[in-house]
C-alpha cells in the first residue's frame, strides 16, 4: 500500500464527440496540482481512425 504522503500523477482523458480533452495532475493526500490541461476541436479524420488520434495525443503530452 502506498504511504499517505506519496505524490501520484493522474492522467484525466474526455474523449468527447467533437472536442477531445486531457489534464495530467499531481495529487498527494491533501493538495492536487495541475501540470497540464488541453482540449482539441477532433476533426473527421481523428473522429474515424483511432490510431491517428493516439498519435496525436501522444504528440501533444510529449511536446506541449
């Protein structure tokens, strides 16, 4: 079991019809942190080929 002051980093993802939207927080007992939010308008293509969209949302979380 983790200990109650331990720092975990949570990945938050909306996967919305029209606007896709993630958070990564920092949270430990007693504060949560925000390090990054980011929503994107989906267009057909990322709408109909989900590999394409894992792709850019890795893009996104590595150069953002």
């Amino acid at each position: 079991m983790a200990a109650a002051s331990e720092k975990k980093i949570i990945l938050g993802v909306d996967p919305g019809t029209n606007i896709l939207g993630y958070s990564i927080v920092s949270a430990d007992k007693n504060t949560i942190k925000i390090i990054i939010t980011f929503g994107r308008t989906l267009g057909s293509k990322m709408k109909t080929d989900f590999a394409f969209f894992k792709r850019v949302v890795c893009y996104e979380l590595i150069h953002v």
